[in-house]
C-alpha cells in the first residue's frame, strides 16, 4: 500500500508494477476515497444507470496552505504542488465517472498558478475530454475540475448524467454523503439523499486532518485484495 501518487511520471508507475509483479508483491496506490462506502455505492449507481449516461463532472478543492500545508507541497516544481496533493482527488472523481475500462482520456489541458520562488502549482483549472472505447458506445463527456492552495472551498464534487445527478456533499475525498437527483425536467427532480458515517474513532489518535479515521478503510481494502 503506497501512499498517492504513486510516482510522478507514467513510466515509473509502469516501473513499480513491474518491479512488483517479477518480486510476486501486491502493490496498491492509497487513494482511499476510492474505499469509502460511499465511493462504492456512487460505482453501483452509476453501472445501474441511476443517473443516466455520464457526460460531466464538476469539482473543486481547496485549502489556504497559508495555514499550513504538507512539507512536500512546496520547493520542488517537479514533485510539489497542489495537484500531488489535493488534485488527485478530483482525477478521482472523473475516473471514477468515466471509468478506465471503458473510456479513454483523449484531451486533458489546463492553466496554472505558479509558485514565484519555486515554480509548483498553486492553484490550477483543469479540463479533460472523455471518449468511448468502443465505437459506438456512448457519447463520451468532459470533466472541470478546480483545486488550490490559495482559498478553502466548500469540497463537492457532482457527476452529471442525461437523467439526473450524483452529488458528493463536502467533503468530498472523505465522502459521507451521496446527493442523488433524478430529473423529471429542467426544473423539476427528485431527490434521495444517502448517509456514510465515518467510522467511530476512540480518541486514542491525534489527526492531521479530517475523516483521517477512515484511513482503515484503504487498509482494509487492501488486505481483502492481498
């Protein structure tokens, strides 16, 4: 289990697979959100059609890293920045929208703030284009995506389909909450809202960030896969 991102190029995460695979090793990336109860059933609704044919994701994060932030965030441009450490979150969410074995990313592009001293992106505006495998085989979609360390955002992030919309409330890489619509009309849909606690926490460790209780659930996942 190696905490996210697994590397920073394309070539070294082939690399650490194939590294895994000749020394019979199992070898996890800890993209826990993935994990979550609520990231799982947000994949059951949307294989069901729940919300239709996918054709967007909206999603934002961001903290003041004025407050503090990881050492790794900032002094190296080529590991640092905001995209190793929140932006991952939100290639999440459009993944787990367009889903890998059937879509591809053909187009991703983006426009960036840039640390003066040491060149790492701060804030960062994100488009990516998604096409069917298959020929055929639906429409395809487009995702934007916003994170920062400039601003708190209020977290959310919504994969919009033909016939309605899943919502993951704030904050979204620790998901509790699943807002679903589906549309009756431009103006009119019903809504279910479904509720993920976190798991209890004792009190027996101090976090360093919120939902961090829920880390047990990248473990447990993991161990299951093993």
């Amino acid at each position: 289990l190696c905490e996210k991102p697994l590397a920073v190029a394309p070539d070294a995460v082939d690399a650490l697979y194939a590294r895994a695979a000749a020394r019979g090793c199992f070898l996890m990336e800890g993209m826990w959100t993935r994990c979550f109860p609520a990231t799982v059933k947000a994949r059951e609704l949307l294989a069901a059609g729940s919300i239709g044919e996918v054709v967007g994701v909206q999603a934002e994060f961001g903290y003041d890293i004025g407050n503090g932030c990881p050492a790794s965030v900032r002094g190296d441009a080529a590991t640092g920045g905001m995209a190793g450490d929140i932006g991952v979150y939100l290639a999440e969410k459009a993944l787990l929208a367009f889903d890998s074995a059937n879509y591809a990313c053909v187009d991703a592009r983006g426009t960036a703030v840039l640390g003066a001293r040491d060149g790492v992106d701060l804030a960062v505006a994100a488009a990516a284009r998604f096409a069917p495998r298959a020929e055929g085989d639906g429409r395809g979609g487009v995702a934007s995506l916003l994170w920062t360390g400039q601003c708190d955002t209020p977290e959310t992030a919504t994969i919009l389909g033909t016939t309605g919309s899943l919502c993951f409330d704030a904050a979204a890489h620790t998901p509790t909450r699943l807002v679903v619509k589906a549309r009756a009309s431009r103006t009119e849909a019903s809504t279910d809202v479904l509720e993920f606690p976190l798991p209890d926490d004792d009190g027996a460790h101090a976090w360093n960030y919120p939902g961090s209780i829920a880390l047990q659930r990248g473990r447990g996942a993991a161990s299951r896969s093993r």
